[in-house]
C-alpha cells in the first residue's frame, strides 16, 4: 500500500479531540461529489494539495462542526491512500455520529465533473485502504456505499456500482496488479553493419543495461552483424495517463510514436505532454487499422494500443 501520512501530506492539526473507535462493522465507501479538477490526473504532485484543501474546506464548513478533514482516507487517482483521520478514530462522513462509528469512511477522490471515473491504480488504493481497515483498524468484513442508510448520491453511481460487485480489485484476484507488462519482447531487430548496442538501446528508446540484460549479453562489445535481438516492451504506465486533459511526460512519449508511425492527421505544432483531441483522433487511427486487434477505436489507450503505437513507430511490427 502507498500510505501518505498526514505529515507527509501536510495536515494541519485538527481544531478539537477525536472520538476514539476501537472497532467498525466495516468501511463506506464515498466520492467528492462535487468537481474534481482533471489536471490532477496527470500530476500527483498535486494530490496533497488537493488533500490539505479539502481538509480546509471541512474545517471552515459553517455547517458542520467538524473538527478536521471528515473522511478516514482519501485515495488518488494514482493509487496513493492520504491518512484523513486515520485508524481508530470516529470520523464524520458518513451522516450521523452512530454511523460515523460503525464504519471508516474512504474516500475516492472522483466527482460530477473533472474526474468522474475510478482509475485502476484509484481502485486498487481503495481496496488497500479497506484492507488496511480491517487488519490494523479493527473493521469488520462489510463493503458499503455512503448511500446506503443515508440519503446521498454518495458515491456516484459507477463507483457504487463496483461497491456491490464486493469492491473487487480491477485485475482480479489479490495482491496489486502491477501496470507494468514488461519482460516481454516488443519485437526483433537484425544487428546491422556499423551497429553498437548503445546506438541500438538509443533507437529503441531503451538502455544498454536493459538491453543487454534482456538479451542474455554479458559482453556489449561483442554483438555481431545478423545477430537478432529481443527489443524490451515499454512498461505500460497506466491508462489514465492518456485520457483527454490528462497531463504528463508519458502523453509526449506516446504522441511521438503516433506522430513517428503517421497515425491521423498530422501535428500542427508536435508531441506535447498533453492529452489534446488530435492524440486521441490519432490513437483512434491506429486502433482502426489494427481493429481486430485493438478495436473499438475509441481513443483510449491501454497497454496493447501503448505497445502497437511503439512497434509501429519503430518499424517492430508490419503494417
Ligand atoms: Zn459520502
Ligand atoms: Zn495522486
């Protein structure tokens, strides 16, 4: 579990006592509900600060008496879980001291616009928080929504949704599922006359290091013309790096092999580390050629749309 505690995330001292709980019969599940800015998407170098100003928001709330942030923990869009209140203490968002006793209170940070829908990594937090709860918070095994026993929207349909389906991890099964597909081979490239390994690891957006470990070489000196290697695949780094607004170095990554590969219309200005409705028109061309493979073309990229736009771009797969 990535587990930011609140001096890590900053928290300022809560302005009265917390009730103290020894045990819950179980967890609550909440969003936001009110607009949650896209941008962090991109940037979790902005969630604590959204963390520390919904934790104003609830102290200067004139009507509520809430003496800190409302809810147990917050989880991101990139999978991190933000010590609200923390373990073994009351907290207050679940409507009423009585329920506020009966279960911690997790939070998604998702709402009614910006972002709206659970990342994995944000799903994944979620359950960690929750088991987090159970093994060192004293909650029982119940998984519910803010809604149920209270009149609220809370939380949101879609993340209600999955909290009926028994809030399951996205991948299936336990543990966390790593986004990262990597130790499989992207493709093969025929040493050339004049190659060195570095120049190789250069064109193939990878290192030398990298390269040589994959391909069993003990010796970088040592490759020889004809000889064929296992180019690495690029770790997937998660979807919601790539949907519209998203924002981050991986989204400039991605143009540049769609741009590379030709893929939809050509780019004004170029690759940029933003997520804009040309990206998604492109990767939208690219999983129209490779339908069967990638279909719908629906702009979105997962780990195969990600590794097809990097083949094509470097000449790994046949058009
Ligand atoms: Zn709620
Ligand atoms: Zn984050």
């Amino acid at each position: 579990m990535k587990l930011v505690s609140r001096s890590e995330w900053g928290a300022a001292a809560p302005t009265g006592s917390f009730t103290r709980i020894s045990s819950t019969t179980g967890v609550k599940v909440h969003y936001e509900g009110s607009a949650v800015p896209a941008g962090l998407l991109g940037d979790h170098g902005r969630c604590a600060g959204h963390v520390r100003d919904i934790q104003r928001a609830h102290i200067n709330d004139p009507n509520e008496d809430w003496i800190d942030i409302a809810y147990s923990f917050m989880v991101c869009p990139h999978g991190y879980v933000f010590e609200g209140r923390g373990l073994g203490r009351r907290n207050g968002a679940n409507g009423n001291p009585t329920l506020n006793g009966a279960h911690y209170a997790v939070c998604a940070m998702l709402g009614t616009s910006g972002i709206t829908s659970p990342t994995d990594a944000m799903l994944d937090g979620l359950v960690d928080a929750i088991e987090y709860c159970r093994a060192q918070g004293g909650a029982g095994g119940e998984v519910r929504g803010h809604r149920d026993g209270y009149a609220t929207k809370c939380p949101g349909d879609e993340l209600y949704s999955w909290v009926q389906r028994g809030a399951p991890r996205p991948g299936g099964g336990g543990g966390t599922p790593a986004p990262e597909p990597s130790g499989d081979s992207a493709g093969v490239y025929t040493v050339q006359p004049g190659d060195t390994l570095s120049a190789i690891a250069g064109r193939f957006e990878t290192s030398v290091a990298q390269l040589a470990a994959f391909n069993g070489i003990a010796n970088p000196d040592l490759i020889q013309v004809g000889q064929q290697l296992q180019i690495p695949a690029p770790p997937f780094p998660g979807r919601e790096h790539f949907v519209l607004g998203a924002h981050s170095p991986y989204a400039r990554q991605l143009q540049s092999w769609l741009e590379a590969g030709d893929w939809g219309p050509p780019y004004r200005v170029g690759p940029s580390e933003d997520m804009e409705q040309l990206d998604l028109e492109k990767v939208a061309a690219l999983q129209e050629h490779y339908v069967g493979d990638l279909g719908p073309a629906d702009g979105l990229t997962g780990p195969l749309t990600w590794l097809y736009a990097y083949q094509t771009a470097h000449g790994l797969r046949a058009r």
